[in-house]
C-alpha cells in the first residue's frame, strides 16, 4: 500500500485509540495497514516483515480487541525467539492494551524465576508472552494451560527455527485448539517456514513489507575499506567527526563484544556490551540506560540486541561485517526511523568486500565507500565544536568573576596562545596515538595476507569456516551452507549435523571417528560438554539446541556438533561460551527431565 491509513479511521475500540495515541502513532506503517483489517477478520496471515516495521501492533492490535475482558484463562499466546524480544514484545503489548480495561499480559521466559511466573499466570493472564523453551517447561508442570486459546502469533519465526525451536513450536500448536487463529510473522520465506505453515496455517493470507520499504531510505550507507588492525581508530573517529551520541555498535561474536568495550571504555566512551553471558536483570539495566542516554555507544551481537527498539539512534556501525545479508537489514533499520535521518557506517577489512557485495544484491542498495577521517579532521571538527561552546558561553555573560584570569595567565610567564592552546587541548581530550599520521585504509591483497583470519574482520574465524560445509562464503548456493540446511529442509528431514543423530529410537553410534577412522577430537576453540539425557528420553537435536539458546541465551548456531547417546548427549561449544551454558543449564529441564550439564572427560 502507498496510501498512508490514520489509525483514527480504522475500525478500532476507544482504548485502542486512545493508547495509539498516547504512544505517538498517527499513520498505520505499511505492515499495520495490510495486517490488521485481515487479522481483525480472523483469518490466519503470514506477516513478511523486519525488525523496525511496527509488526508488533500489526498484530498485537487485532488481539487485544478479540480479547474476551476480564477472563482470567489464557485467550492467546504470542511465541518469540528470545527473551529481549519477548520483554519487547510484552512491553509493546502492555501499552496497546493501557486502556482496555480487563486485558492482562504476562512474559514468561528463560534466565528469570519460574516460579514468579507461575505465580504470575495463577494471578490470571489473557494473553502470555514466551520463549519457546519456557513455554514448553510451564505446559509440563501444568502451570500453563492453552485449551482455551483462540490466537497464536509466532513473532521471528525463521529466527525461532534457526535457534532449533521447531520441536517445541509443534508441541506448542499441539496444546491449541485447532480452531484457532494463526498469524506467523517472519523477515524471510524460506522452505522450513512454508513447510510450518503449510503444516499449521490455514487459507492464509500473505502480507509483506517489499524490498524498498525495509531498507530505509533515510539512512546514510556507507562503507570503509579499513586494515584490521585499525577498525577500533576508525570507530572512534567516525563516532568524533560525525558527533555521534547514540550509537549501535554490532559485532558477530561475544568475545569481540567484550573487545570492543574494553577498548571504547580506556579512550573515554561511555560504552557498555549486550550478549548471551549477561543475566537478564543485568541486560535490562543495560537497556535501559542505553535508551535513556545514559549510555552512549552499545556494543552487541545480533541476537542479544532481538527486541532492541530505540528511536533516536544517530547511527550503527557494524564494526564486524554481518554473517547474513537479513542482519545487515536488521541492524541498520535501528537507525532512521520516525522521519529523522541516519547513519550506517561498515567496516570492511580485506575478502569481506565479497560479503559487502551480497549486502548490496540483497537490499538492491549500492552503499558507497566512505572517506576514512584523518586526525586533523576530528581535530578540525573538535576545534568548531569548542569555538561554538565559548561563543555561547560569552553570549550568556556572567564573566566578570573571571576577568582576572587571563593577567594572571600572563604573570605566570604565559602567552595568550599558549593558554588558549592549553585550554582546547584539555576541554578537546584529542591525544595523538600511533595511527595519527597512518593511512587507515587497507589493501584487499595485503591485508588479507598480513593479518590473516582473525585480523579480517571478527566473524572471519567462526563456525561458519570451519570446513564441513566448506566457507560459507564461497560459491554455490551460500544458503546451503547453513547449518540447519546441508541435508534440505531445516525444519524436515534433517541432513548434515542433525542427521548424525540419526533416528530418535534407533540405537547410539559408537565414539565419534574422523574420516581417517581416527576418534574424533573437537576443534580447538570448541569444549565437548556432556549432558545427562539421551535417547532414552528420545531426545533430539533441535531439543538441545533449543534448551541450551533459550536458557543461557547463547545463539544456538554457535553450537558444534551433537552426538546423542542412550543416557546422555556430547555438544561441543565455543570455549568462550562453555561455563555460561553449565551455569544456566543447571536445574534446567529437556522435555521435562531436569538435567545437568559439565565438561565431558577426555576420550582416549
């Protein structure tokens, strides 16, 4: 649709109105506007659509009004793939519904007490907010009883499949009412997704958000050509030339997060990080006081920053270049959004001009490269900024008190320069460093020999390198390297590594081989973990994936290979994530079993 809709005609309750309202909404987005006279209809929809296009009202809206009021049984449940986009979502949820009376929300979700949530739907709840995961563990314990719901929303669903959730998405159908009302929201259309919906969906109706409205066109895109061993100067100076306040600063993998921090925090940013290892009271507060300001630059990966909504962003640096052209629409449609406009700055280092190129094709965008600023540009602009604060300074007055300080100045043995060139420096904190006078931008040949994998961007030494699968950026279909993918459908008849699994019921293979029949050890950067359930317990690949990215909120396409026994299952995990799993796994349930989860002893 082109035409834009005004909230106050369509067809909607006088809570409704008032709280769109009260939030600062007066046109429908494109997805509102096609979603929700269907969804209002009671037809199933599937909703293609990105983090930033308003999906949560499109949706969210039509179930608040279908709502029986003051019903204490649970009437719909929305299934999102993370906690921060389930509290997100929540939250969204609790404002749309501020004054419509008898409509309660609760969210329930991994890493927070289970029993204040069970606490919390007894009290009476209408509409639930969950992982999948949490979900599947309250329906066991029969504090969560959905044979009364008449609505289903999976909210990222190709993120929830991807995360190994679809297991527990089936059982969670399975627990509702066929009679029910199923909207599925997803940023792609791949074969799982058809196959789910196919599988659950109704006549549905498809409603999408086209290409030229996800890629935003207020946002400035622009990438820099920069050695890897620069990136972190190239931040700091974009963030000093541009006199950026707010800022989104992605990378792909945790430990580069806790880098990057480090390194913003000693040159003087008021910087915090936001990934898997963080309780969610602790990812809260971060949230909070990034939304507030009090933070100024929040460095992520992409799955912590699910349900991430800020408003005045002035810009996103994807300080790693992402795995995923869909990330890269993810990440910098946090910027721009309300008519303001905004940056998006990539750091490219050496081979990733390959990754840059597949961004492009993707969003039919052609991001320009951006002139790296030298040293004596953010002095320049530091200079301006101090010149315009002294001038509004003395135009305020006031200044007698210090009219001596300058004779004083000059008794000392002072110039007038010198002191002015004293005060700019200390008022400016510009101290010239190594990279000072160096030319910043990298040769593609060069660099990529010089600084190898590690220096070529962050995300250049992950899983997705690792053979197997061969590099995932290279030829043939990119998309068939993907974990999930390498044997077909990733939500059917699983190949590749959900395939050594095998048969819930067959019998367990003997120890792991590589393929010189040698035992298999785990790569270096990998530590094997052991859990105690198995195929006694017929338990499969996706329920690991799914227990261990919804309890410790590590991304569940970190995770290397699954080797599941009679009695207990190997998982190899990163080493940076390995005690962060065995911490919040423990006392965690797998289909209703509690489990434990600690370093598998050395094979021999």
């Amino acid at each position: 649709m082109s035409e834009k809709i005004r909230f106050d005609s369509l067809p909607l309750s006088e809570g409704i109105q008032e709280a769109v309202k009260e939030m600062g909404f007066e046109f429908a987005s494109p997805i509102q506007s096609e979603a929700i006279p269907f969804v209002m209809e009671g037809r199933d929809v599937i909703g293609q659509a990105q983090t930033g296009t308003g999906k949560t009202a499109a949706f969210g809206i039509p179930m608040i009004e279908h709502i029986v009021p003051f019903e204490k049984y649970v009437q719909a449940i929305i299934l999102c793939p993370t906690r921060e986009l389930a509290v997100q979502v929540s939250e969204e949820m609790k404002k749309l519904s501020k004054f419509t009376k008898g409509v309660w929300v609760t969210t329930v979700y991994g890493g927070d007490s289970i029993d204040r949530q069970i606490k919390s739907l007894k009290a009476g709840a209408n509409i639930v907010v969950g992982t999948p995961g949490r979900v599947i563990d309250l329906i066991e314990r029969r504090a969560l009883k959905l044979n009364q719901a008449s609505m289903v929303v999976l909210d990222e669903a190709d993120e929830m499949l991807d995360m190994g959730f679809r297991e527990d998405i089936e059982s969670i159908l399975e627990e509702i009412p066929n009679e029910r009302q199923t909207v599925l929201f997803s940023a792609t259309m791949s074969k799982p997704i058809m196959a789910l919906t196919n599988r659950y969906l109704t006549n549905p109706q498809l409603v999408k958000v086209v290409k030229n409205e996800i890629t935003n066109v207020n946002i400035e895109q622009l990438y820099y050509d920069v050695k890897g061993r620069a990136k972190m100067e190239v931040t700091t100076r974009l963030i000093d030339f541009y006199s950026l306040k707010l800022v989104l600063i992605f990378c792909n993998q945790k430990k580069r997060v806790d880098e990057v921090v480090e390194e913003l925090v000693l040159r003087g940013y008021a910087a915090e990080g936001l990934h898997g290892d963080l309780r969610q009271s602790q990812r809260t507060q971060v949230m909070n006081r990034f939304r507030s300001g009090n933070v100024s630059y929040l460095v992520a990966t992409d799955v912590a920053a699910r349900g991430l909504d800020v408003d005045n962003l002035d810009a996103v640096i994807n300080y790693d270049i992402p795995l995923d052209e869909e990330y890269y629409v993810h990440r910098i449609g946090r910027t721009g959004r309300a008519g303001k406009s905004g940056k998006a700055f990539t750091l490219v280092v050496g081979a990733e001009r390959n990754r840059l190129r597949e961004i492009m094709n993707y969003t039919k965008v052609k991001i320009d490269k951006g002139v790296i600023p030298t040293f004596s540009d953010v002095v320049g602009v530091k200079k301006g900024m101090f010149i315009d604060r002294v001038g509004a300074t003395i135009a305020e007055g006031g200044l007698e008190l210090f009219d001596d300080a300058l004779p004083n100045f000059q008794h000392a043995g002072f110039t007038v320069e010198q002191v002015v060139a004293a005060l700019v420096k200390m008022n400016m904190g510009v101290v010239k460093n190594e990279f000072g006078d160096e030319n910043l931008e990298g040769d593609m040949e060069r660099s990529s020999r010089k600084y190898g994998r590690d220096e070529r961007g962050g995300g250049g030494g992950g899983r997705f390198e690792r053979g197997g699968g061969g590099d995932r950026w290279g030829g043939g279909d990119r998309r068939g390297a993907g974990r999930f993918e390498r044997g077909g459908d990733r939500g059917g008849d699983r190949g590749g590594r959900f395939e050594r699994g095998g048969d819930r019921n067959a019998a367990p293979r003997g120890p792991r081989v590589d393929r010189e029949g040698k035992p298999y050890k785990s790569d270096e950067n990998m530590v094997r973990l052991v859990v105690n359930i198995g195929f006694n317990e017929k338990i499969s690949p996706s329920n690991i994936v799914g227990a261990f990215a919804g309890e410790s909120g590590i991304p569940g396409n970190v995770l290397g290979q699954i080797q599941i026994e009679n009695k207990h299952t190997f998982v190899d995990v990163p080493k940076e994530y390995a005690n962060v799993v065995i911490d919040k796994m423990g006392g965690a349930q797998i289909k209703g079993k509690r489990v434990n989860v600690e370093i598998a002893k050395a094979e021999k």
